[in-house]
C-alpha cells in the first residue's frame, strides 16, 4: 500500500501527463485551424468566392480559441509536475498533516448506529459477564438506561 505521500505524487504526475496530452491536442488542432484558414484565404485570393472569407475568418477564430486552450492546459501540466516533485521530497509527518480531523473514533457518539447481521445470521449477543465484573463493561449510555 502506498504512502500518502507516494499516493498524491502519482495522482499530480498522472494530471501532468494528462494535461500535457491534451495540451499537444490542442496545439496540433490549432495548426490544422490555421492551415484552413491559409488554403480558404488562397482560394478566396483565386476564386473571389466570399465564402472560403468566411472560412478562412471562422479557422483562424477556432485556430486561435485552441492555442489558448493549449497553453492553458500546458499551464496546467507545469503545475501538477511541480506539485508531483514537491510531493516526492515531503516528509512524512508533513503528508500525515493532510489526515481528517473530524473523524470520531468511538461509535456511541451516534446512536443510529448499530449492527446488522447478514440474512441467516444471528443477532450479535451481549457478552455474558459475571455480575462482579459488569460494571467494568458497561457503557454510559447503558448504565444511565438502567438507573434512568
């Protein structure tokens, strides 16, 4: 089982590969845009046809949307990599800092909460304890039950 700390290195380095990836999509979708938009501006220039204008116009929109798109995500990538290093060279008690502090340890605290058998089994039974010793094995709830 991983370490905290190994665990959100890989998770940072998975997002930087991932970002990187759809980093160099949109570069490479980019560069088909504005290769549109060059062949649509040359027919224009030998036909004077005024919808390979519009083509043109609307690729270097789409060329120009996915360029920022690219860096974005490039960002993006920069980030979570530098996150994965810092992960990689934490300390330990450091990592154990990230632990849930709002977490109840004893179950009494909550009195909806109980056992359920599975179907066939039988219900859990209460230990049988000498009468001696049942006042060491008493929970509060249970004694003020009894005395209230």
């Amino acid at each position: 089982m991983a370490t905290m700390r190994e665990h959100l290195a890989g998770l940072h380095k998975n997002f930087a590969e991932h970002f990187r990836e759809k980093s160099s999509h949109h570069q490479a979708v980019a560069k088909s845009h504005e290769e549109h938009a060059s062949l649509h501006d040359e027919l224009h220039k030998s036909t004077g046809v005024k919808t390979h204008k519009d083509f043109a116009t609307r690729h270097r929109a789409d060329a120009a949307v996915h360029k920022s798109m690219a860096g974005h995500y490039s960002e993006q990538a920069d980030h979570h990599a530098g996150k994965a290093e810092d992960c990689a060279k934490a300390a330990d008690d450091q990592m154990n800092k990230l632990a849930p502090t709002a977490v109840s340890g004893v179950t009494r605290d909550n009195p909806n909460i109980r056992a359920v058998p599975r179907p066939g089994q039988r219900e859990p039974a209460k230990a049988n304890v000498p009468v001696e010793f049942q006042k060491l094995f008493t929970v509060e709830d249970e004694e003020e039950a009894r005395v209230g």
